[in-house]
C-alpha cells in the first residue's frame, strides 16, 4: 500500500485535539490530583487546569454589605463533641469537649510539615496577626447560599510567619471531625482565604466551626473547612485517604 | 445557494455527541436539583429563607430537621426578619459527589462538540443556509400558513436532509443561539471561581440564585424543546428520520 500523504480531515481534527490536550495538561500543573482511572475525576481535574489556565487566580469574590448578610443554616459537623454523630473524631472529639469547656482559651493551631518554623498559635497568638474582615456569599453544593461577615488572620500570613518553604505545594486542613482537605498555594495566598475566627462581627460559633475555620471564596463551601485544629504543608499531593474528598467521591477542586 | 438534501457527516456527528451530552446533563442536573429542591430570586436562598418554588422531588422536600433557629445578627438587634442560623439534624438525599462531576463532565462535552459545530457550521455556511430563515421565507402569509399547518398537524414528509421548514429553523436557531449559550452561562454563574474573575454575570442575573432559577427555567424549555423535537421525528416519519440523523440515507 503506498504511504498516506494528504492530511484528512479526521486527521487535522485528532491531531488538533490531542495537541490542544497536550498542551493544556502540560501547561500548568506538574502534579494534578489523582484520578484512580476515574472517567469524573478526569473531568474534575480538566475543570482545574482550565480554571487555573483561564482565569486570575487572584481575582476577589464580590463582597457584601452588611445589610445583606442573611440567615446561614449549619450543616455538616455541627458540633464535633458530640459522639453521636457519625462525623465525629473517636480521637479529637473528647479533645474538643475539653477545650470547649475551657471557652478555648487552651486551644492551639498546630502548624507542620515544609516549614522553616513548625509551631503552635493561640487563639489571641492568632487575633494579633494582621486581621481581614469581609461580607461574603458561601455556596454550599447542595444548591444554598447564604450571605455572612468573617474576620480571620489571611492564611498566606501565617504561612508566611511560619517560613513556608520553596518546596512547598498543597497546605492541608487536619480538623477535630473526621474531615480534611487541602488547597493549592495558589488559593492558600488568595487575599480572601481567612483563617477565620469571627462571624458577624462575634466569635466564630460552634456550629459553624469555632473556634477557628477556613474561608477559601473561590470554591464551594465543602472547601472552607471546619473545626481546624493543624495546617500540614505539603510538597506533593496527599488525597487525605478516607478523611479526604476524593476517596469518598467527591471532587477536589470545586472552584465551580 | 442550494441546501443539500442530506446530513453532512459533521453534523450527524456534533448532533449525536450534543444529544447524548444534553441526556447526562438533564438527568444529573435533575440529582443535583434533588439535593436541594428549593429555588429562589437573588443572590442567597437557603433552607432558612423564603423560596420562590418548592419542588416536591425528594425527601428533602420540607423536612423539617432543624434545631430551633438562633439569631446571628451583627450586634444585638434581634429585630424581626434578622439573620438566624439553625443546625440540621436531617440526613439529607445528596447524590452531588458524582451527580456534580457527571454533570460538569457533560457540560465539557456539549461545550467542545457546540464549539466544533459553530465553527464547522459557520465555516461551511450551514448555519446560514439551514438554520436561518430566509428573507423570503418571513412574509406574513407565508408564517400563517405554517402555524396553521403545525396546528392541524399537517407535517411535511421527511425529507432526510437540513431543508428545513420556517417554524422548524426558528427552533433550531433559539435552542442553539440562545437556549444553550443561555444555559451554559447561568451555569457559570453558580461558579466561585468563575463569577471571582467575572462579577458581572452576578450583576446581569441578579444573583447567584437567580442565575440557577434561570438555568432550571432553560432546562424546562429544553425539555419542552425536545418532547416538541421527537414527535416532529415521529410524525413526519420516524425511520426515515432517525437513518437520515444517524447513517446519513
């Protein structure tokens, strides 16, 4: 058979694709989450790259004023105290109990992993940083939204207190429930992601993850996690394993 | 210029791949909506504001496991209609963990076969010639005549390629024009990241739950669109039709 020379159409259009593929996958991210060779987690990692390729990773979400904060139900963890919830920690959840009791005048942020200074804050350790206060929509997957002002000490600050080091990639979320999850540097320095211990202008109540949360504006509310008790920064991806997002099903990235 | 009497290859193809896609999206937007059957104006709405439309379509309808409500107000104006804040002790139906990623999955392959088919068609000239009307096609007697037709269920015969009828290209162009981009861009607006960069689609819908009233709106209309599509299929011949779209005879 002699060789093939004219390009069809077919081949332009495969050859087009892959290419474009190629590109987009290479461009950005050297480490995207893992996928386990699941057809939706490839979809939730293309979702990534063409946020992250596509749009300023620094834009602010809208922010509010203070008439238009409205009522915020608390789903979830409500209270990780309580053993009879099935999200409850069987380790952290009497931990909890304790340093509730003591108004959390015990509780300290643990701070670990690539690190030039690994150590423990306080809450008022934590109150004399540099504060944020802002109105901002929470978007929960299920379908809600709810209008609330938080104040916290902006996450890339304390990272940087804590001499992040170059190597570093991913700051994981560990929490008194039995959830975690992580983000990237570029979300963990958006000018907006608090590690908040404020709600509307009081202390962060419990059903909404007092003592101290995370607010990340840019992604669905199962992002802003809870109840976080130690920020682990990573240099390589940790799916968090039966604590994480993607073993239970659930996309990493929910910036949509 | 002349329209061809069959289906190029391109369009079957794009048609194929945008009905499959449209399936996925409507079966899994219908699970995510379970999630949440409640739709609202504006930017918030949730279980513990006032909704717009309460869906009875799972048992999340109306349940009513809450603690009882508790003010958070900013400062200690406890006054009527002030924000409050209660805990769930319901278990919800939430199937969004792979209702979510199906649906994006979806959206990515009906907005790469919807690109693919907007350049191919404009390229070709197809989307001129078959899904725009024609000057001479838009009289006033010619635009009766064919309601009257469509009312008595006069259907012409199926033809097998893209000479489509008046009411037929007015259709096709809203789902593809305007339907579509519509739905994709209410979609976007339910996006952190996306309204984050482009705040103005918060400004254009009126809010993030405006935006998802919307997109469920469209949906309905693409339902419609395609109960209205199938038996346009049937009743002007259904094998013929569904060769023409499929093989290409």
């Amino acid at each position: 058979m002699p060789p093939r020379l004219r390009l069809t159409r077919r081949d332009a259009l495969i050859g087009g694709l892959t290419a474009a593929g190629g590109m987009l996958l290479t461009g950005c991210a050297t480490d995207l989450p893992p996928t386990y060779g699941h057809l939706l987690r490839m979809g939730d990692n293309l979702t990534y790259v063409a946020h992250r390729a596509l749009l300023p990773g620094q834009a602010l979400a809208r922010e509010y004023s203070r008439g238009d904060i409205s009522s915020f139900p608390a789903i979830g963890t409500t209270n990780p105290a309580d053993t009879a919830l099935p999200t409850h920690h069987p380790e952290f959840a009497p931990v909890y109990a304790e340093l509730r009791r003591g108004d959390f005048a015990d509780f300290r942020l643990d701070i670990a992993g690539s690190v030039a200074r690994p150590g423990t804050y306080s809450l008022s350790d934590l109150k004399r940083m540099p504060a944020r206060t802002q109105i901002t929509r929470h978007v929960c997957e299920e379908g809600w939204s709810a209008v609330a002002e938080w104040t916290g000490v902006p996450l890339g600050h304390v990272l940087q207190a804590a001499g992040i080091l170059p190597t570093a990639r991913y700051v994981t979320f560990q929490t008194f429930d039995r959830f975690g999850d992580n983000i990237d540097l570029l979300d963990a320095f958006h000018p907006q992601t608090l590690l908040a211990y404020g709600m509307n202008g009081r202390d962060l109540p419990v059903p909404h993850g007092g003592p101290l949360r995370v607010r990340v504006e840019t992604q669905i509310g199962y992002k802003s996690v809870k109840y976080v008790r130690r920020l682990l920064v990573h240099d390589a991806f940790d799916d968090l394993g039966a604590n994480g997002p993607i073993r239970n099903g659930w996309s990493w990235y929910a910036g949509i | 210029m002349q329209v061809p009497t069959r289906h190029a290859r391109w369009v079957r193809a794009t048609h194929g791949a945008a009905a499959l896609s449209v399936v996925v999206l409507a079966c899994s937007g219908g699970v995510i909506l379970m999630a949440h059957p409640r739709l609202y104006w504006g930017e918030v709405g949730n279980d513990l504001t006032p909704a717009l439309l309460e869906l009875p379509i799972s048992r999340n309808h109306r349940h009513d496991g809450w603690t009882t409500p508790t003010s958070i107000a900013p400062g200690d104006t406890a006054s009527a209609g002030a924000p409050v804040s209660a805990s769930r002790t319901f278990e919800i139906f939430n199937q969004n963990g792979w209702g979510r990623s199906l649906h994006f999955l979806a959206g990515w392959v009906l907005f790469a076969t919807g690109l693919l088919y907007l350049t191919l068609g404009a390229v070709s000239g197809h989307l001129r010639r078959a899904l725009l009307p024609r000057r001479d096609e838009v009289t006033r007697r010619q635009v009766a005549r064919e309601i009257g037709d469509h009312l008595r269920l006069r259907i012409r015969a199926a033809t097998g390629g893209p000479d489509y009828g008046l009411l037929q290209k007015s259709a096709y162009a809203c789902i593809v024009f305007v339907a579509l981009p519509l739905t994709a861009i209410t979609g976007l607006t339910m996006s952190p990241a996306v309204t984050a960069a482009a705040p103005f689609l918060l400004t254009l819908f009126g809010g993030l739950q405006s935006a998802r009233t919307i997109h469920f709106a469209l949906w309905a209309l693409l339902l419609l669109f395609t109960f209205g599509h199938i038996t346009m299929v049937v009743l002007s011949g259904f094998r013929r039709q569904v060769r023409a779209m499929t093989v290409g005879e």
